[in-house]
C-alpha cells in the first residue's frame, strides 16, 4: 500500500493536484515512515503550495533518511529560497552539486541558476554571474538563465550585456513580455548614457514595451499592463519630442 499511495502522490504531483499529493504522500509514510520519495514528493508538493517550513521539514526527513541524493539538497534549498532563507539555499545548492552525477548537465545546470538566484538576492552579483555562466554553458538554451543573467548585467551596470541576454530570451521564449520591458529599459539606459537618444532608438524602445503590454494582456497580467501602457504613454511623449526638434 506504501508503493501505491506514493506513486499516486507523483501522479498527483505531476498533475498539479498539490492537495491530493500531500494526502497520498502522507498515507504512504503512515503505511511506511522511511520511504525517502514519499517524503521528498510531499515536501515538493508543500513548495509548490507555497508552505516552504512544512517543505524544509519534509527534505530535512529526507535527507536523512538519504544523504547521498542530491535531490533532497537541491529541494530543499528552493525551499529555503523561497522563504528568504537565501545563505541557507546556497549551503544547500553547495551540498546537491556535490552529490549529483557530473552527467546530469541539465540538473547541473539548474542547480547554478537557482544558485545564481540566491546570489543575486544577497547582493553577491559577482557570485551571480559566474553561477549563470555556468548554467548557460551547460546548457544554451534555457531562457531563465540568460534572463537571469541579464538581471545581473544591469544591476552590474552592463547595459550592452543586458541587452543581449535579453534579446536571448525572447529569442528562446518570444512571448516572454518581461523580457521585452527589461530589454527595453536597458536600451533606454543606453542612450541616455552615450547622449544618443534618437528617434530611431526610442522607437525601438517603444516596440519592446508595445510586445511586452500585448503578451500581457493575453496572459492577464493586470498590473504589468497597465504599467506598461503608461510607459508607453510616456515614451510616446519623447518620440513625439525628438521628432518635433528634428522637423525644426
């Protein structure tokens, strides 16, 4: 019955039924208190759920019960993540990356971009940076972490950078509209610093924001809409500026 109840929490899992999950995870480890998945799925279902303690506690079980398997560690520093906890996330990002197979490029690599995350949140861009160099060379196409490196590039000041990651991004993930706003942005910072704003620059400003309030409107991002109408509201004030002074 243990087997049963756990593999139908995966199924749940996989289904998005957090709920069910929990129930049936919690059944599997009444039926058997040391079965490592039941614990390591349960505590996956409570983060997605947004209860990050209830999480913690179940991947703590977990890697206990399971030392050697990164997937507890790794878990569990979402976990910690996700509660603010971002010195305890990397500890853990730390101890998954050195249990995983070195042949697992594509966990690798998520596990240097939630790493990176972490960084990024502590203020450590430099740290930041590097953890996203390395996701993206293990692998190049993964639009997150060339978002998130973009993040970083302007946080850091590299506006040229930022541009290119995300102009990655939208290459990767073309309805991605955050990425058309901090494209944007970053072009913006451009021209302000070169002293080169023109017509054409801010009309391709103008572009990234126009595709960023469509997609989300079609994703019913409220909020994000509106504030990128009145960006656009603004910018289309200094396009009609510029092209007066050049009329003139």
């Amino acid at each position: 019955m243990a087997v049963a109840y756990s593999d139908r929490c995966l199924a749940h899992l996989q289904l998005q039924d957090y709920h069910q999950a929990i129930a049936d995870c919690t059944e599997a480890i009444n039926f058997a208190p040391d079965n490592f998945e039941a614990y390591l799925n349960r505590g996956v279902a409570y983060y997605r759920q947004g209860d990050y303690s209830a999480a913690i506690v179940d991947h703590n079980r977990a890697v206990t019960l399971k030392p050697s398997d990164f997937r507890a560690y790794y878990n569990r520093g979402l976990a910690h993540a996700g509660d603010g906890k971002d010195s305890e996330a990397i500890l853990d990002f730390n101890l998954a990356l050195t249990q995983i197979p070195r042949i697992s490029s594509l966990l690798l690599a998520d596990i240097y971009n939630d790493r990176g995350l972490a960084h990024f949140v502590l203020q450590d861009i430099q740290a930041a940076m590097l953890d996203f160099n390395l996701a993206i060379r293990l692998n190049a196409n993964d639009y997150r972490a060339y978002f998130n490196r973009g993040c970083a590039s302007g946080r850091n000041g590299d506006d040229f950078g930022a541009v290119r990651d995300f102009s990655q991004v939208i290459r990767l993930n073309p309805s991605n509209a955050q990425a058309y706003v901090n494209r944007g942005v970053a072009q913006y910072r451009l021209g302000y610093h070169l002293g080169a704003m023109s017509g054409d620059k801010l009309l391709r400003i103008y572009a990234d924001l126009q595709k960023a309030s469509e997609y989300y409107g079609q994703q019913g991002k409220k909020v994000a809409y509106e504030k990128t109408l009145d960006l656009l509201k603004n910018l289309r004030q200094q396009i009609s500026s510029v092209t007066e002074v050049a009329l003139f």
